[in-house]
C-alpha cells in the first residue's frame, strides 16, 4: 500500500487533464505531474534509505505537492512544518524527526539555513540549482507496508514541546475513503483551492482530489486573500476549499455580492464555527457548507456534519445540529467517556474518545505519551463533549479549557455563542483567570463591530440565556484575537496575557 498510487493511477486515467495550476494558469498536466514526481523519487532514492525523513518547510506551491508524492513514491516520510515557525522551532522539529534533507521555497531559505541540526544533510530551494538538478531516472514506485509512516505531523505544542503524530500509509488511505464516503464526490476535473497550509488540512486533501483527477490550485498569492478567493471561484468549477471558520468568516464579509458559480464545497474545521457565522454563510453561499472534526492524532476524520444537515432547516433540532460537529465518520468508532473509559449516555458530558483505521500509529520517538493517549485501545483526544441520541457530538471545549469557577464547570464555547448574539461583538473568546475566591473567574476578550459594547448589556444578554455563575466578570475589548496560522484562537496567549495583569 502506497498513497503515492493515486498520482500513478490518475496519470493513467487522466493524464492529459491539468493536475496544478497557480491562480489560473496551469503548470502541469496529471501525465506531466506523475513524470516528475518519478525523477524527483529516483534522485532520493539514490541518497536515502526507504523510511528516511523529508521535511517541507515551503509555503504553499505547485512544488510542495511535487516534493510530497516524490516523498511517498521513494517509500520514505514526508515531513510538513508549518512555514510560519521560529527558526528555533524548525530546529527542533527537524532535529526530533531526524530529517535528513529539507525543502524549503526561496522566502523561507534565510530560516532554515540557519538552523543546526545534527544528520540534516541538506536543505534544498526549490526552483533552485540543487531543486533542478535532483530528478533522475524515473522510479517505480516503492513497495511500502500499510504500517510503514508515511506523514509526520508535528502539534501545535501548545503545552510544551509538539510531538510527531506518526501517521501511516492505511491512516492516509483511509482519510481518502472517509473524505469520499462523507465529505463529497470529486468529479475529473474539479477543483481545490489551496488557501490554507498544505502543512495541514489543505494538504490532506490533495489526496483525494488526486485519486480523481481534480485541479490543484494555488493562489498567486500563496494564501488567503479574499478578493483572490472570489476571482478564483469564478475562474474555475467545480471548486472546493478547505477553510478555518475565521476564514469563512471574512469570505461572508468581503464586500463581494456577485454570484459563484464555480463554488461547489467549503469544509470547514479546525476550530468552533459559531451557530451565527454558520447560517450567515449558508445565507450568503447556499448549500455549500460541509464540517469536519480531527485533530493531528486523527486528522479531518473523526465527525462529519453533512451538507444535507446543513440545508435541513425543517428539522426540529437544526439549530442544535448546526452547534454540533455531526456524527461519526464512517467505519469511526466514538464515544464520549468517563474517567474509566466507559461509555457515557447521551447528554452526559465527558472526554471524545475515538478508534479506527484513521488514528495514528502513534507519537514519534514518545513512547509514554503514545501510551497515555492511546491507553485501552481508544485515542484519547482531551476533547469535552456529548453525544445526542442519534449521535451527534457537540464539543464543549478542550478539557484544559475548561473553566472551573467555585467547583462549577462553566465551557468557554457556550458563553462565546450566547455574546456573539450582541451585534456589536465582532469576535470573543472566553477563558479563566485566577481567582482567590472561586478558584477561577470567566474573562471575555471581545473584538468589538464598531463601537465597544456597554458591560451591563453583555451581561443582561447572558442573563437572559445562561446560568449566573457562567456569566464574564470581566469584559476585556481587544483589536484582536491572537491566532495561528490554521486560524485557531491561541487562548494560551490570552491567559498570558491575564497573568502579567492586563
């Protein structure tokens, strides 16, 4: 089993069909693509060992899927790092993985130049000399195990060092069948556009736009601009993107009223997309909208809320459902559990606990921690939730959000939802601070629409809709919300930010 088959299948049934373009140009053909993925694989496979680490430090471009498949092609392990981290972060990374070359595109070459890292041998720009020197003869592509790694993903980090979820070639074969079982069809010739990292998500879902010979497509920009957004779902059909909800979030605010016929699909994941945002995008977009839940250690494969339960507004529970994140993907095994991992009845909040062929081999080189998170078989996320009685699951929060305020448990999310309701809150996130009486108190960082929002309304609007004790004793009005670069709210920062007094 090889992932690195979709690209060699596709070239045979589309091989004329453009596979990448930048904006709306075409760079390469699916023929033209596979060809160069084989003599890009023959040029490793002549310096490295089948297993031996890559890593890819690029922004997103034609050549970052070139360097990806020629990675599994040779049978050896992609690597993707997030582009926006320090040069010290990169270090660590590349030295914990042991990567033994790295690409990395022209802007990011002064970062990774840098850095030392023992047994790195080389670091490649692409477009380069060394870049066009590396193909040689094409390779067959390489016999590989289902449990050989494949993908080496590195977390956020957020409480200490990021660990290396080690991600194989079934993982990556079954979060191609997951994305076609519950996420969307792919036609030949249908497009994605890749304004999210291709060290994350967006990357993951080449995959299946492979498999069916659809467009890759890269913004001339590299990222995220809406303006480029809309003349790309304009220029091409059949269009899918996979967004953070922040993202979709100024697509809906782009002051753009024009039709897009190309638009097929958003996924949408990576953090809450609040009930409010949800529905002004399905007013402004149609019946696009599907939702994804994952996280590194089973990536964009634990739930799926469909685009039909997006659209069923005639259901009795739509807008519970939109609040959800849907019900498991399929062949996924979910439960929300309790301290002893039983199982927990509907309704009941507790821990997301999830098995299947999508769930990491484990962490790299971390053997405690792959077995405290893998313990009794299950993945143990660190997810808050509840499940319905038809299964959906509804996060409350990241278990270490989770504000305890005088031996209460108050959720971040359900306070968010009830302040977004104000018209002039823009955005908010909500965490505890430290209090010597209750143990913690809930902080709201509000981003206000316009002018700031009065104290006393936000707290008669949460009044009005949840208990007292989870109402904010403090309104703190920011400019901005710190985030990273997959658009998740770092409420690490903000908690920093309480901590030296602000």
């Amino acid at each position: 089993m090889n992932v690195a088959l979709l690209l060699a299948r596709a070239a045979r049934l589309h091989g004329q069909r453009p596979a990448l373009a930048v904006g709306t140009r075409v760079v390469a053909s699916y023929a033209e693509f596979a060809e160069r993925v084989a003599r890009l694989a023959g040029g490793l496979a002549a310096r490295f060992a089948p297993g031996a680490r890559i890593g890819l430090v690029m922004k997103n471009c034609p050549e970052y899927a070139e360097a990806m498949f020629a990675c599994w092609h040779a049978g050896l392990v992609a690597v993707p790092i997030n582009a926006k981290l320090h040069p010290k972060e990169l270090e660590y990374i590349l030295g914990h993985s042991g990567c033994r070359l790295c690409f990395a595109t022209p802007d990011l070459i002064p970062a990774v130049g840098g850095v030392q890292v023992p047994g790195l041998d080389t670091v490649i720009e692409t477009g380069g000399t060394a870049w066009r020197q590396l193909p040689a003869e094409p390779l067959a592509v390489a016999d590989c195990a289902a449990t050989d790694p494949a993908w080496l993903f590195y977390t956020s980090g957020t409480t200490g060092r990021p660990k290396g979820v080690t991600l194989t070639q079934r993982n990556l074969m079954a979060a191609v069948l997951n994305y076609f079982a519950d996420v969307d069809a792919i036609a030949p010739g249908d497009a994605i556009i890749h304004a999210a990292p291709m060290s994350h998500g967006s990357g993951f879902y080449m995959l299946p736009h492979v498999a069916h010979g659809g467009l890759n497509v890269t913004p001339d920009s590299g990222g995220f601009e809406p303006a480029e957004i809309f003349e790309l779902l304009r220029a091409h059909r059949g269009v899918t993107m996979f967004a953070a909800p922040t993202m979709v979030k100024r697509l809906v605010e782009h002051r753009d009223g024009g039709a897009l016929p190309g638009l097929k699909t958003i996924v949408y994941g990576g953090g809450p997309m609040y009930v409010a945002d949800c529905r002004a995008a399905l007013a402004r977009f149609g019946n696009v909208l599907v939702q994804i839940y994952g996280q590194g250690e089973s990536p964009m494969t634990i739930t799926c809320l469909p685009r039909a339960d997006h659209a069923d507004t005639a259901h009795p529970r739509h807008l519970e459902r939109l609040a959800s994140v849907g019900p498991a993907f399929t062949g996924v095994e979910l439960r929300v559990a309790g301290a002893d991992d039983a199982p927990l009845p509907a309704g009941e909040i507790g821990e997301v606990l999830v098995r299947g062929d999508t769930v990491m081999a484990g962490y790299w080189d971390n053997p405690a921690a792959t077995a405290e998170t893998l313990r009794n078989g299950w993945l143990h996320t660190g997810d808050v939730g509840c499940l319905d009685a038809e299964g959906y699951l509804t996060l409350k929060d990241r278990s270490k959000d989770v504000i305890i305020s005088g031996g209460s448990n108050i959720y971040p999310r359900e306070v968010e939802e009830v302040l977004l309701r104000h018209p002039a809150v823009g955005e908010v996130s909500v965490v505890g601070a430290a209090d010597a009486e209750w143990g913690e108190i809930v902080v709201a960082f509000i981003v206000p629409r316009g002018p700031a929002p009065y104290s006393a309304e936000l707290d008669a609007l949460c009044l009005e809709n949840i208990a007292r004790f989870k109402r904010p004793k403090r309104y703190l009005m920011v400019e901005a919300l710190p985030k990273n670069n997959t658009g998740k709210v770092l409420k690490t920062a903000l908690r920093a930010l309480l901590a030296v007094g602000t």
